[in-house]
C-alpha cells in the first residue's frame, strides 16, 4: 500500500469519524410525558414531542424540557379570622399543564425563569387567596367552609395559571386547626352541648316515663273502681235476691203452718233461736246475755208475735 493509498483510507475513516460524531450530536430522546423546548442562539425555535428527534448541533439546543404530567404540591400556611383567630392549614394542590400545544408549552418554558420561580409564586397566590377569604369569615364558621374555601381560590387562580400554561386540577384542606386556647374552648363548648342534649334528652324520657306511670295508674284506679263499682252492684243485687227469696220461703212456711192448724209465730221463735246458736258458735269469745226466766220467753214471744201483729194493723180495711 502506498502513501496516496494510506492517506486515502485515513481521511475516509476520518470523515466517517466526523459524520458518526455529527449524528450522534443531532440526536435526541425525550421522554414520554415531557416536551422539550428548542432554542436556536437564545430564541425560541420549535418543540420536541416524545420519542427520538433530531436538532442541528451548534445551532439548536435543548433550553428546558417541560412535563406534562400531574404533579402535586403540598402547602402549610397560617391565616387569621375576622375575630383574631390564627388557622393553621395544610393543602394539597394537584395541577398540570394546560395542553401540549405550542403556544400554551412556550408559556410555560418563558414564564418563569425557572421551576422553583412557579412553585414560590404558586404558593404565595393560593396563601393570598385563603388568606383574604378567611379574614372574612369567624372562626366557628372555618371548619365548615371547606368546600367554599377551596372554591373561592380555585376561582381566583384559574384565570392566572392560565395565562402561565398551567391549569388547578384539585385543591384539599387536609387539616384545619386552631391555636391551643381556641381549641380547648371549643372541645368545651361542644362537651357542654352534648350535656345540655343529654339532659334535654333524660328530662325527655323521664317525662314520658312519669306520663306513662301516671296514665298506667289512672287506669288501675278506673279499672279497679269499675270493678268494685260492678261488685258492689252485683253484692246488692245478691242481697236483694237472698232476702227476696228468704220472705218467699217465710211465706210459704207460714201459709203451710196455718193450713196445718199451727201459728207462725213458731217460725219467728225458731229463727231466733236460731240467730243465738249461730252467734254462740260465731261469736269466738265474746259474752251473750239471755235472759231465760219464763217472764223473759214470754216478753221474748210478746214481741215476736207484736212483729207478726203489726203489719196486719197497718193493711187497708
């Protein structure tokens, strides 16, 4: 091999070399899920979408890539009520980049200086925005003002994350919380709530338990007073019955003693015996005075036969 032949071979390895290195200058992979912003001398030139892309090297770079995709942020900050209460909150923010088209990614990439620029003014945007809605508002209306808190913000910020390319997805009060003092007195607030409700709701059932046993009561009193009041009746009816049926058989009696040629005074007199022989054996101790001279039966009999003699006086002649 000559020299011609040799100097040949080197320049042509030594241009392979070159259009190799070139090539592997010119080329670029982005990631899926970012774009890549291209510059030319400073200037914005053109974006480079996912996968393997070619540049012009010493002429085009690679200024920033910018992700597309959802990203989060976590903030603790401090507001201050309408009655001087400080809240603590803890956020979560949940935001993206509007779309990938090219005007929106440029925004993006020229915006702000740099990404921490965006987090710090994104920051204090939504710390502005809760702080102002919450100086409005009295402590014991915070904690239910969530959902309108979260509103209000996601309100004031669309239209300036829009104009940076971004876009608010979600916003979260994950924690609201009071000083020390104010929660305390809250807890004992609430503690003497539920007491007073516990105590509404005992006087309640008390109440309902005494009406009960009063209305139980009442209805015992009438039931038992029917009752007695049936009983009585049916005692008196008894009665009335007994001694019905006993002057019937007291009749009978002395109709058959007369036909039989007999006074019924006789039914008198044994009846009053009888009347003693059942007080005697009845009585359980207690003393009985008779008076059993003939001058005693025969007064005993006068005044037997005047209780006979004396409704035959009273009859109509």
């Amino acid at each position: 091999m000559d020299a011609a032949q040799l100097f040949f071979f080197f320049a042509l390895a030594a241009s392979g070399l070159v259009c190799f290195a070139v090539i592997a200058r010119s080329l670029r992979s982005v990631q899926q899920g970012t774009v890549a912003v291209v510059t030319a001398f400073g200037k914005y030139r053109r974006l480079l979408y996912p996968g393997l892309n070619f540049i012009v090297p010493g002429y085009e770079k690679i200024y920033r890539t910018v992700s597309v995709q959802n990203r989060s942020l976590e903030l603790t900050f401090q507001a201050i009520t309408a009655d001087q209460a400080n809240v603590y909150f803890k956020a979560m923010l949940l935001y993206s980049v509007l779309d990938q088209q090219e005007q929106t990614v440029h925004a993006v990439a020229f915006k702000f200086i740099d990404e921490g620029s965006f987090i710090q003014t994104l920051v204090r945007t939504v710390e502005g925005a809760v702080r102002s809605y919450v100086a409005t508002r009295k402590q014991a209306d915070i904690l239910a003002l969530r959902g309108e808190i979260v509103a209000s913000v996601k309100g004031h910020l669309d239209a300036s994350l829009s104009s940076w390319g971004y876009h608010l997805l979600d916003m979260q009060m994950n924690d609201v919380v009071f000083d020390g003092p104010v929660m305390e007195s809250m807890a004992k607030v609430v503690a003497s709530q539920n007491l007073l409700a516990a105590a509404e709701n005992e006087g309640r059932a008390l109440l309902i338990t005494r009406t009960r046993s009063a209305e139980a009561e009442g209805n015992a009193i009438r039931i038992a007073a029917e009752a007695d009041k049936t009983a009585q009746k049916l005692r008196g009816e008894g009665i009335a019955l007994f001694r019905e049926e006993a002057a019937r058989g007291i009749s009978i009696a002395a109709r058959e003693m007369e036909s039989a040629g007999l006074s019924s005074s006789l039914i008198l007199f044994q009846m009053w015996t009888e009347a003693i022989k059942h007080m005697a054996e009845k009585g359980q101790g207690n003393v009985m005075f008779l008076d059993g001279s003939s001058t005693g039966f025969e007064r005993t009999m006068q005044q037997m036969a005047a209780l006979q003699i004396a409704p035959q006086r009273t009859k109509p002649e």
